[in-house]
C-alpha cells in the first residue's frame, strides 16, 4: 500500500510539474484537460509502448519519455475527428517509415496535420522535448537504481504522465476547454 502510495504521489507531482511547463510555454492554461475514452486508450498501448520505451531509455531518454507525449496527442485528435472508426486504432499505426525511431515526425506530420519544420510542428516537438527533460529530472531526484523494478514503474508512470499532457495539449489545440457551469443547486436552498 505504502508503495502504491508513492507512485500515486509521484505521479501526480509530475503532472503538476509538467502542466506548469506547458502553462509558461503557453500550450495549456493550468488545466490538464483530458476525457475519458482518450485516458482509457493509454490502457491499450502501454504495454507496446513500454516495450519500444525500454529499448530506447538508455541511450534517447527523452525519446522514451517525450514520444508519449506525442502518442497522446495522436489519440486526442482522432477522438475529435471520428472515435468510433478511430478507436479501434492498432499502436503500429502510430509508427512512422522507421518505426518507434520517427513516430514523433509521423504523428506531427501525417496525424495532427502540421508540416515539418514550420513554427507549430517546432513548438510542439519543443515543448514534448521539455517535459521530457523536466521529467527525466524528476525521476533522478528520486535517486532510483536503473533497471530495478521501482524504475520500471517510474518510468511507466512517467509516460502514462506524458500521455496525459500531450493528450491536454492536442485538445487545446483544437479548441477544448473546461468552463464552470452553473447548475442553479445553490439557488435551490
């Protein structure tokens, strides 16, 4: 219990952090905006995506941790255009020509629609690269011995973060927001 506890914590910890990031970037607006179905889907991917993760966190950290960030993304955008066709989405689609090695100019490219090397395809592989970074910073203040199964769920943590904010910064991007509603209850008393 006390250690599902402390991955709870960091987990949320991160989020926060990585919200700020993309607040003072101007990506979101200290909101974590996010739905259901697209948060559900990170349960149908993450276990691939660990797999292709793994592989890279030695040598490309920040690819293992920002390329989340772009998965999100990727899923947020084809919830908006037709989640019934889309929802059924394999993990290889999100794969570019080189596999794992260029999902994040795939997804930029040929899902979300930005041309390559213009200023919103940069801005966005900036901020990924930043969250990164501030998470890969994160995970060393924890002082955890690589390869050990704490790791490992640190990292799964830390993605599924990533998801979550790539995910927020797509639904932004199209328009998404949460408003206060009234709901007249108080006006009830």
């Amino acid at each position: 219990m006390e250690e599902l506890e402390y991955y709870e914590n960091y987990e949320a910890a991160l989020a926060k952090e990585l919200l700020k990031v993309c607040s003072s970037a101007g990506m979101l607006d200290d909101t974590l905006l996010a739905s259901d179905d697209i948060d559900d889907k990170w349960a149908d991917y993450a276990n691939d995506y660990m797999a292709d993760a793994i592989e890279q966190i030695n040598g490309y950290p920040e690819v293992a941790i920002a390329w989340a960030g772009f998965m999100g993304m990727a899923v947020a955008k084809w919830w908006d255009v037709d989640w019934r066709r889309n929802s059924g989405n394999e993990y290889r689609k999100l794969y570019g020509s080189q596999g794992f090695d260029n999902m994040d100019d795939h997804i930029v490219e040929n899902i979300l629609g930005e041309k390559l090397g213009t200023f919103e395809a940069q801005r966005l592989s900036g901020t990924m690269y930043s969250c990164a970074q501030r998470a890969i910073t994160t995970i060393r203040k924890e002082n955890i011995e690589w390869g050990t199964p704490k790791a490992f769920y640190i990292l799964s943590r830390t993605v599924k973060v990533m998801y979550r904010i790539g995910a927020a910064i797509q639904l932004k991007r199209m328009g998404y927001k949460f408003e206060k509603m009234r709901t007249g209850l108080a006006d009830m008393n």
